[in-house]
C-alpha cells in the first residue's frame, strides 16, 4: 500500500510543527500539511474561550465542547477526504484524549494508509520551547508532554529532546511507502 497520511502526535512544543515543515521538504512528492492549531484558527473567535468551543485555562489545560466536537469531527473527515482523492497528507495533532483521540481518526481513515508517529519530548524542554514561542499558555507543554501518549499506537516514534526535526523527519520519511 502507499502511506497516504502521516498522523503526528505529541504535545504542545513537543516540535511537531517543525518537523512537518521539514517532512515536506524532504519528501519527494508534495504533501499537504493541516494541524489542529488550523483548525482552532479557523474557528470563528466565538468559539474562543466558550463553553461549547475551546477553552484554554490559566493552568495550561484544554476543553473542548460540543461545537468544537463537532466541526473537529467534519474536520477530520474531510482531511481524509483528501486523502481518498489522492492527496498525501500529514497532520499535526494533540490528543488529549489519548486512545480516543486516535480513534476518531482511526474510523475516518478506514482503508486509507497511515503511518501513525509519536512526537515526544521531555517535559522540561517542552515547557522552555513554549517560553520561548511565546503564543502559547504556560504550563500546556509541560501538562500534555506524557498525556497525549498514553495509550496510544504508533508505528515509530521519534523524540526531539535532543534530535532535530530534520534528523526526526528523515527517519518519519524512510518509512513512508510509495
């Protein structure tokens, strides 16, 4: 089978947008990238800060309502969409609902080929990259670094405590099946 998708899963500052730039440049046909972070953009700013949207707290959690549930489901489906139709995709996620999180994109996909990869990160080094980012709530990196795995499955997992995310997408890319 030929990979389709690439589905990436770690933490808020785990390097996970870093690595996906990369996997398009060094893959050698062209893949669309979507993340959540896209998603949650383009959301109507309602939906910010809303019971029934996305909430991010003081201490770096995340809850997600009903319409945010609800247009992540459409989302998902219609990413995958594009892979029916021939498109190459990867996606950058966070899974805060660890295996059902994985789920949900695990029914969208159905036939398509995966290739699941785990985005991991210390704790530490997570949380000073969010400093350092500066556009995201303190204490997410540090709060997700473990949660997002547990109970997860992955066909390779890669680490960016010390490995760049040139190296960690060179490793994602001999995997991908053409």
């Amino acid at each position: 089978m030929t990979t389709r998708m690439i589905i990436l899963n770690g933490g808020s500052s785990s390097g996970k947008s870093g690595i996906v730039r990369c996997l398009q440049a060094v893959l050698p046909d062209p893949w669309l990238a979507f993340g959540v972070d896209s998603l949650v953009d383009a959301m109507p700013a309602k939906m910010h800060g809303s019971a029934g949207g996305i909430e991010f707290t003081a201490d770096g959690g995340v809850r997600v309502g009903a319409d945010f549930t609800a247009l992540d489901a459409a989302w998902v489906e219609g990413v995958v969409g594009m892979a029916r139709a021939g498109a190459r995709v990867v996606i950058d996620d966070v899974f805060l609902g660890g295996p059902a999180s994985q789920r949900r994109w695990r029914k969208a996909v159905g036939g398509v080929d995966v290739l699941w990869v785990g985005v991991r990160c210390d704790a530490a080094v997570a949380a000073a990259r969010e400093i350092a980012r500066g556009d995201r709530t303190r204490g997410m990196a540090e709060s997700q670094a473990q949660v997002v795995h547990e109970g997860v499955l992955y066909d390779l997992e890669v680490d960016t405590t010390h490995t760049e995310s040139l190296t960690c997408a060179r490793t994602i890319a001999s995997r991908v099946i053409d």
